[in-house]
C-alpha cells in the first residue's frame, strides 16, 4: 500500500502550504495596517496649504465670450 503513504504526503503538504500561504497573508495584512497608521497619522499640513494654493489658483473666474449671435 504504497499509494496510500503518498497520499498522506501530499496532504501534509497541502496542510503545510495552506498554513504558510496565511502566515504570509497575515504578515502583509499587518505589514498594511501598520502603512496605513502611519499615512493617517502622518503630518498633512504641508499638503492641505499646497491644496488651498492651488484651489485659489483654479478659481478665477473666466471672462465669458459674447458671440455674435446673443447681440441680436
């Protein structure tokens, strides 16, 4: 019953497999969450003024054009 034996074997390492494939998922969702912590808890201050100056930037108003046609 040699089959027998290999089949045992390639379950443990499919068990194996599954259990390295969620350490790894767990590392990356921490490694993830900790990236995140630290972009929401980075300093955005620079990056809010830099929006405001550009936002002052795009809106000035444009003067509109009369086309020929709105005179009549």
């Amino acid at each position: 019953m040699p089959w027998l034996h290999t089949i045992f074997d390639a379950w443990e390492d499919h068990r194996r497999r599954r259990e390295q494939e969620a350490r790894e998922a767990a590392e990356q969702e921490a490694a993830q969450l900790e990236a995140l912590a630290a972009f929401t808890d980075a300093d955005l201050g620079d990056l809010e003024d830099d929006e405001e100056r550009h936002n002052k930037k795009d809106g000035k108003k444009k003067k509109k054009r009369k086309d020929k046609k709105d005179k009549k």
